[in-house]
C-alpha cells in the first residue's frame, strides 16, 4: 500500500463510486478504500437477514416472506431519468455494459388526497382529470410552449428572455392555477420546494423538457429507468470500471485515517500501519466528521407488502411525489415502489419506501399520509439519518466530500453533486454530450 496515488477515495456508496470511475476513466491513479466488508455505504443493498440485522437485531424474517437471497432492498433507492445526467455519466464511463435496465411502470403526484398519473406533454395534459376543461387547455399551451423551446432558436422565446423571466413570471403568463403548478414544479420539474418560482425560469423550463423527453425514450408509463437486481449493481459497476483503467479497490480496511502535513494538507490515507500518499481525498461525510455539519435529517419507512400501491395502475415500479403544499409540510414527501418485476423482491413481493425530509422527531407520526396509501402491509421499518454537507476548503485542504443523501427518489440532486465535486477535483467541467442510444432499458414484459 506504500505507494503514491493521485486520488484516494474512502468509501464505495454510489457518489463516491461514480466519482472513482469518473477519474479512473481520465487517467488518474486511484486508490479506493472502504471500511465495510461490503460496497455502497449508506447507499448499499440488503437482502433479507442483512435488512433483519439492521434494524430488528436479532429477530429472524418470518419464512412467508420468500427466499432471503431474491431480496435486494436498496438503502438509497433512487430511480433514474432515462435522459438524465446518471445516464449521461453512464454511457461516458461505458458502465452501461455491466448494468441492465428495466423501465419504471408508473410517475404519480398525489393531489387533494388522490394520486393522479403524471401529465408531462400537451396531449397528456387534455386526457388528465388533474385538471378540469379550461385548465387543460391553458398547460397544453404551456406545455407545447415548453416543447418547442429550444435555447438556439431565439424564435421558439416567444420574446421571453428565460435567463432574466423567473419560472412565477413564466407561468403567470399561462395563467396555470396552483395546484397545477404544484404538480409541474414538483413531480415534473422535481423541484424539492418553491423556492425556484423566483429564481430565473430557464433551468425550469429544461428540467420539464428532460422529464418529456425521457418519458418519449421508452414509450413507457414513466420517463424513470432502473436497474434490474436494484442498485447494488451499480458500486460494483463502478468498481469494475474502475480496475479495468488501473485503480485499486479494498474493502474492509479498518479505520483509513486521513494524514495532513503541517499545512493543513490532505497528503495520504493510514489503515492497518500503513500509509498510501496521495494529493488529494475524495469521501463521503463519515471519514471526516470534523470537516462536515448537519444541515437535517431524513425519515423513512421501509415497507414490505404483497400488491402494489393502490390506485397506480397495478404498477410494479412507481414513483409517487406528494408536494409540500398539499400535506401543509415545508418539504415533499416521495413514495418509491419496486418488485420481483425489477428482481428486487421474490415473485408476488413489492418493496415500498415512503421518505421526507425530517420536521419532527416521530418518523410514524409524519410519514403517515405517505403510508396511508400504501395499503397494506407485511412489515415496516421506521428510520431516521442525519443528512452532512461539506463545511472544509477543499483548495486549502485538499479533501473532497460528498453531501449526504437526500429523500428524493430520482437521481437528479445526486449527480449535480458528483459532476460539481469533479470539477472541483479536476478543474474541468464533465463533458456529458453522448448519444443516449447507448443505454437501452426493457419495457415491461
């Protein structure tokens, strides 16, 4: 382990893998560490003993719940936009060839007490009962304005300057009533909060284009795609990639204690008496816990249950986002559905986590409207964990550490994470220009 590395990676939860790929790929010498016997930290997969250890100690999992090995219960779930920036990072590292992908049946926003399918293009929004005649009308035109916005063709602005026009004034413009903006800026746009009605309505207007567009790609009922086996795959993807460019990977390695010199400055990793320099450290918040401050906390409920979410079209994948407004919270809370259908669950089991970003102290009291409409039940875990960002100067210090993650279930904030972090290392910006046909999902059966 006596060796010079560029880069020194702790930890293999899916930033810090993805991270590890990313350089590997450029030709950076890396060397990744993990104090577990196993891949993914925070983000890893269980299988049903592993699930019973964690949060029921001692207890066995009852036999009617199947075959401990056909379960694979992520910790993280988090599914992926067909066109998004996960994708992108995938088909650059050519990770794609290890990995496959399964569209997701179903994206739903939860309103006055229903869920209602996702409308996301122009024809969609007149079949919605979302909305009712007139209302329909007004987000078909928002919704082919939004289409057709291509920020090369000054033409298709229709006069409005989207770097300068904030997504409020944008959509006042349609005169859109708030629950239908509700839906939009939440379900579609995946905003976590309102905060972005006053910020300017580019960055809006591109994530509702990325969602259309993604919905397209697979022709399917959602734009989401997942990994067949769940995202466990996904480390160990990254791990794989990673050694086919050189890098080293080793779990189990107790303690990685990172070394500075008198300046403050990252300059190697010690575990088990030995020391491997490097010139800078890239980590997820456990390895420098005084370099990080809490900024929340997360509940989530773990379900296990033999039918899907009711009222979702018998999806056996699904996403369901319930924005803030409609629960009187400060934060969405989301509802992630998965099953045998993804290999996740033996056949006749469905997985359901319902997540949120903590307001009180009682996971069962708040998580409540999310597992109200999850019908029943075969077990449930409650959780909580405390959500880390960075508080260091990486210039100065030379480490780099990923914020902890967040409730969503979709992928989008994680990667602005990773792609920020890597120009921070690198001092480029990632190029994700690819053609997206390289990735390729299989619709349901």
């Amino acid at each position: 382990m006596d060796e010079e590395y560029d880069v020194i990676v702790l930890g293999t939860g899916l930033k810090e893998c993805i991270l590890s790929g990313l350089l590997s790929v450029d030709g950076l010498k890396v060397l990744h560490m993990d104090r577990n016997d196993y891949y993914g930290g925070a983000s890893t997969s269980l299988n049903l003993t592993q699930l019973w250890k964690r949060f029921r100690s001692d207890d066995k999992p009852p036999e009617e719940l199947g075959s401990n090995r056909e379960y694979n219960v992520d910790m993280i779930p988090k599914f992926m936009m067909a066109n998004g920036a996960l994708v992108r990072v995938l088909i650059h590292t050519d990770v794609t060839k290890y990995l496959n992908f399964k569209a997701v049946d179903g994206s739903f926003v939860y309103n006055k007490g229903k869920i209602y399918k996702v409308p996301a293009t122009d024809v969609e929004a007149l079949k919605s009962p979302l909305m009712g005649l007139f209302e329909k009308r007004r987000a078909r035109k928002f919704f082919i304005y939004v289409q057709d916005y291509d920020q090369n063709d000054p033409k298709s602005h229709e006069g409005l300057d989207l770097n300068q026009v904030t997504a409020r004034q944008l959509i006042s413009k349609y005169g859109l009533e708030d629950d239908t903006i509700d839906f939009i800026g939440h379900a579609l746009a995946l905003h976590r909060d309102d905060s972005y009605l006053d910020e300017p309505a580019k960055d809006f207007v591109e994530r509702v284009k990325i969602y259309a567009e993604s919905l397209a790609r697979f022709q399917g009922g959602s734009p989401y795609i997942y990994p067949l086996y769940g995202l466990g795959e996904l480390p160990q993807a990254f791990a794989r990639l990673s050694a086919v460019y050189g890098g080293t990977y080793m779990l189990n390695k107790p303690e990685c204690k990172v070394e500075f010199d008198e300046n403050g400055k990252a300059i190697g990793v010690t575990s088990e008496g030995e020391t491997a320099k490097c010139k800078k450290v890239v980590c997820d918040p456990s390895y420098l816990s005084d370099k990080v401050h809490k900024v929340g906390r997360v509940s989530r409920a773990i379900c296990i249950m033999s039918h899907p979410i009711p009222e979702t079209n018998d999806s056996h994948s699904a996403q369901v986002i319930l924005p803030q407004k409609q629960l009187g919270r400060k934060s969405d809370m989301y509802l992630f559905c998965c099953s045998y259908a993804h290999n996740v669950a033996p056949k006749g089991k469905f997985i359901a986590f319902v997540t949120t970003e903590a307001e009180t102290d009682q996971p069962e009291v708040e998580l409540k409207p999310g597992i109200d409409l999850l019908g029943p039940v075969d077990e449930i875990f409650y959780d909580m964990y405390d959500r880390f960002e960075p508080c260091n100067d990486h210039e100065a210090d030379g480490c780099f550490i990923s914020t902890s993650y967040d409730p969503t279930t979709h992928f989008e904030t994680t990667v602005k994470d990773v792609v920020g972090m890597y120009s921070k290392i690198t001092g480029k910006v990632l190029d994700l220009s690819v053609d997206l046909s390289a990735a390729s999902a299989a619709a349901e059966d």
